[in-house]
C-alpha cells in the first residue's frame, strides 16, 4: 500500500508555507499526486433589530475577497511544487468542512494543519477537523503547527482494539513501513492478557507488513492526555491513532484521547475514524 493521491487542505487563513512545503514533500516521498485545496464562505446576513448587518454589497465584497485569496493560495503552491511534483487545484466559496469532505474520495490521504483553536474555531473560514475525521472516510495528517518537514522515524501507535484503532494501523501503514522505531501504546491500568493479546497480534500483523514494533502499557489518565504525554516523553515524531472511539459529545464534555490530540497542536498526528 502507498499514497498515491494526497488531498492537501490550506486554510484562507492560515500561515499555509510550512504546509505546503509538508505536502510537497510526501508528494515526492509517496510519489503522489497533490492535489491543493482551499474553501471559505460568506456567513449568511445576521438579522437584528433595525435591519441586518450584512447587506448585499458587503456580501459581494467578502466573496470576491476569498475568490482572491484562493487564486493567491493557488499560485503559492504551483509556485513550491515546481515541476517535480504533479498538482491538481481545488478551490471554492462554500462551507470549508463539506467541500472538503466531498473531496475526500479523490485522495488516500488528507494532509491538514490545526486552525486556531484546534477542535473548533470559524465554520466559514477553517474546516472541522471533528467532523472531518468522523466523515471524510480517508485518514487525517494533521501538522504540527511549527512542521518545517515531516521525518516519520520514531512512530507512536496510539493502541486500543477498536474499529478505529484497526482502521488507523491500515490507514498509515506507509508510514508505518518507512519508519526506523515504531511503538504500539496502550493507554490502561491494568496489563491483562486481553490487552497483551491484542498488542501481540498489532506486533505481528504488522511484522508480516516489514514493520518491526514493541508494544507497552502505559498508565491511563482521566482526561485521556496520557498518549500526548508519552508521545513527547519519547520524542516522536508521529502518532497514529483511531478517532472518537467514544462519542464526539462525551469528549466534549468529559474529555478523552481523540479531544487532546486534536488539541495539542506540536505533534504530527495521523487520525482514522
């Protein structure tokens, strides 16, 4: 398995360099097609007492702004490319989470940065990543927001034997395959056999894919943040993990590891769901 097809999303926003750059070069390692996205939308008029306080050439105006700032997105990242790299462009006005997660099937993988305010943020300006994840149907790069390049040598494995879990291990099996040390973590206070059975099967299922992998437990913390935390205490430079085994309401609320992944924004993280 490799990524052929690599669907790079840039936020209107965003300091999108450092992303691009990143997408260029899994271009290159994956000898894949990369192809450029960005979306935003106008928010509709918000009515309030004595008339609304968007009228119609002010809605104009935000529209051509973003058409604009798409064709600039655009430009930078032929401009980056260069010719050692295949590009496809995709860019509309239009809510950025459904646009992009209609784009999904053209891609094996999305490659994102975190907006500001990691879990939500703008709607009309930054897609979702909650929602992205849930629904894109294909695995989620999200960059760390400091990502100068991506060198996937020490792997984390963010383990529990769920279908999202099961989903993630697939999902990222070519980084997987080109990593030098790749660890399976299990977040759990208990070391049952359960639990060693299903970190041996991951160990040699991927063994059987050229994958060379050590499996541990690690103690769990309420908040789910135990993962982030082994992952800086071993400097790696990804972790791959299921999303929302749990429901996205409960994470909200109570907590768990798919809400402190999604806001810990200096690790690069590979999501499935």
């Amino acid at each position: 398995m490799t990524y052929k097809s690599i669907l790079l999303n840039l936020n209107i926003d965003g300091i999108v360099a450092p992303v691009i750059k990143l997408g260029v070069e899994m271009a290159r390692r994956f000898d894949a097609r990369l192809i450029g996205f960005s979306a935003a939308d106008v928010p509709p008029p918000i009515v309030m007492e004595g008339g609304t306080t968007f009228e119609g050439e002010s809605m104009m105006l935000q529209h051509q702004n973003i058409e604009r700032r798409i064709e600039d997105l655009r430009a930078e990242l032929e401009d980056r490319a260069g010719t050692t790299v295949e590009t496809e462009w995709r860019g509309a006005v239009g809510n950025p989470t459904r646009l992009l997660i209609n784009a999904a099937c053209a891609a094996d993988l999305i490659v994102t940065a975190s907006p500001k305010g990691s879990t939500s943020g703008n709607v009309h300006r930054s897609a979702d990543l909650g929602n992205l994840i849930l629904q894109a149907g294909r695995p989620v790069f999200v960059a760390a927001n400091d990502q100068k390049s991506i060198r996937p040598n020490k792997i984390i494995v963010g383990w529990k034997n769920t279908r999202e879990a099961r989903r993630a291990v697939v999902d990222a099996m070519p980084f997987l395959q080109i990593a030098q040390e790749v660890r399976i973590i299990t977040i759990n206070e208990k070391a049952t056999d359960a639990i060693w059975n299903s970190l041996n099967d991951v160990v040699a299922f991927l063994s059987r894919h050229g994958v060379k992998a050590k499996a541990e437990i690690f103690p769990e913390r309420s908040d789910g943040g135990a993962i982030v935390d082994v992952a800086d205490a071993l400097h790696a430079d990804l972790i791959i993990s299921g999303g929302y085994g749990h429901s996205r309401l409960r994470e909200w609320i109570f907590g768990g590891a798919t809400r402190s992944l999604l806001e810990n924004d200096r690790l690069n993280r590979v999501m499935s769901h």
